[in-house]
C-alpha cells in the first residue's frame, strides 16, 4: 500500500507514536525502506503512551522523539506534532525542547493537533501546521483556526475527511446501516441521523451530476479550502490508495463551493 501510494504521488506519510502503540511506526518506516528520501513523514507525541511516556514535557519531547526515530528506522522526522495541548506543562517549555531537536537535525519542522486558534497564537508562530477534525459534516475549524491559519501561514491537515465513514457512499437514507460499520457502533448516535442521511444523498446527487463519486466530493472540497495543504486518509487496500490519491484531481468553482454549502443547510 505504501509502495502503491508513492507511485500515485502521495508523498505525506501521517502516523504517531500511539497508533497500535507504535508499530504503525514501525510498519511505515519498514515500508519505505529504500524509498525514505521520496517520502514527507509526518509523526505525533503527547498522548498518552503508557504510564510514564505522555504530555508535553521537554524530557518526554526528547525521550518520544527518539523513541519515534528508532521505530521509524530514520534519523530524522520531516514533520513532528505535538499530538494534543498539555495543560501540565507550559508551551514555551515544549517548544524549547522541539527547537533542539530541530536544530540537532532530527526533525525539520513542528505541527500541532487539536489546538485551538487561542492555543496556535500562544505558541508564537512556532508551528507550520495544523492538524485538527475538519470536513463537509465537521466544520468546527472555519470559525476560529482556519482564519487563524491564513493570518500566520500555517499548513491546515484536516484528519477525518470523511467523517467517520459517513461521506464514503455506502451509507444511504431509508437502507439500514450495514452489520459491523462504524454506523452500527458507537459514533452511529451521532454521526449517521435522518437529517445527516439526507444530506448525504443530496451530496450524491450533486457528486454524481459532475460525474464524480461522494468520496471523490469529501477530498475535493477539503482540497478547495486555501489553508488546506493535504488531507489525512486511511486506507485498507491498494485501490483504495489509488482511488484516494486520484479523489483530489476534481477542481471545485466557487459556484460549485456555494452550492454545496445550500445543499449542507
């Protein structure tokens, strides 16, 4: 999948040190092999890892850093974010140990996840992106940190792109929610209402009026946003790899953006 993916032109590898308590680490920096110097890898820290390695502290930030490197198998992280605010520990005392790693070579730049606006000006302009929930069913971040991200220039990473599975097409008005889905688990309450439902199809319509799909709408209309510089999507097979990277090839008009904010209303 990794291999299929660079050869379809995503180069944004996003991982962290809590997924599957670090072998999705272990497994990307495998992957890539030989082909570490095509890829921008992008890893996280701050959540919590065990009873011991969590929160923001500079001794953790160095400890998490080369714990990451040594998963990885590389001496250096392209982008490194601090997964979460840690109310605990100042951020100047975070970003004071983010700046040694970064002028020690072992990470180019840092991001931040789950900030906001407030908290991305209290870093001082330290970060170069952000990566926070952000899609056509989520659109929190258009109050306060896309605007924020367009005053400092910041990179916006928008992480559930599809929003819980509920923008990928399989999920229809009046077809109950397929057996073992995320619709049929605890984000269904929330996520997969009547009213949601119904937009969906509208989105359909719409989507499938230009000849595209409703995935294919997700990704392009996130791509549409100025302070989008790439969008994190999982994947479980190689077509699905493939069918993501080429999702973003529809370019959205302004007119197209206005009438899909009617049809969400």
């Amino acid at each position: 999948m990794v291999e299929t993916a660079l050869d379809a032109g995503i180069n944004f590898f996003d991982t962290a040190d809590i997924y599957d308590k670090g072998h999705s680490e272990e497994y990307l920096g495998r992957a890539l092999g030989s082909r570490r110097s095509e890829a921008v890898i992008a890893s996280k820290f701050g959540m919590k890892f065990d009873e011991t390695r969590n929160g923001a502290r500079p001794e953790y930030v160095r400890q998490a850093a080369e714990d990451s490197l040594r998963r990885l198998g590389t001496d250096y992280i392209d982008l490194y974010q601090i997964h979460q605010p840690d109310p605990n520990t100042p951020i100047a005392d975070t970003l004071g140990a983010l700046d040694e790693l970064k002028r020690a070579g072992k990470v180019r730049e840092i991001g931040c996840s789950n900030f906001s606006a407030a908290q991305i000006r209290e870093s001082g302009g330290k970060f170069v992106s952000v990566q926070n929930q952000y899609s056509l069913f989520h659109r929190e971040p258009e109050a306060e940190v896309l605007p924020e991200c367009g005053r400092s220039h910041l990179a916006f990473l928008p992480y559930f792109p599809l929003a819980n599975g509920l923008l990928t097409g399989k999920y229809r008005e009046g077809k109950p929610l397929p057996s073992g889905s995320r619709g049929d688990s605890s984000w269904g309450p929330k996520m997969f209402t009547e009213e949601n439902l119904h937009k969906v199809e509208r989105l359909i319509q719409f989507a499938e009026g230009h000849g595209h799909s409703l995935l294919e709408l997700a990704f392009s209309w996130l791509g549409a946003q100025p302070a989008v510089a790439s969008v994190i999507a999982g994947a479980v097979s190689p077509q699905q790899v493939r069918a993501n990277a080429s999702a973003a090839n529809w370019k959205l008009s302004a007119g197209d953006l206005a009438e899909i904010d009617e049809l969400l209303k």
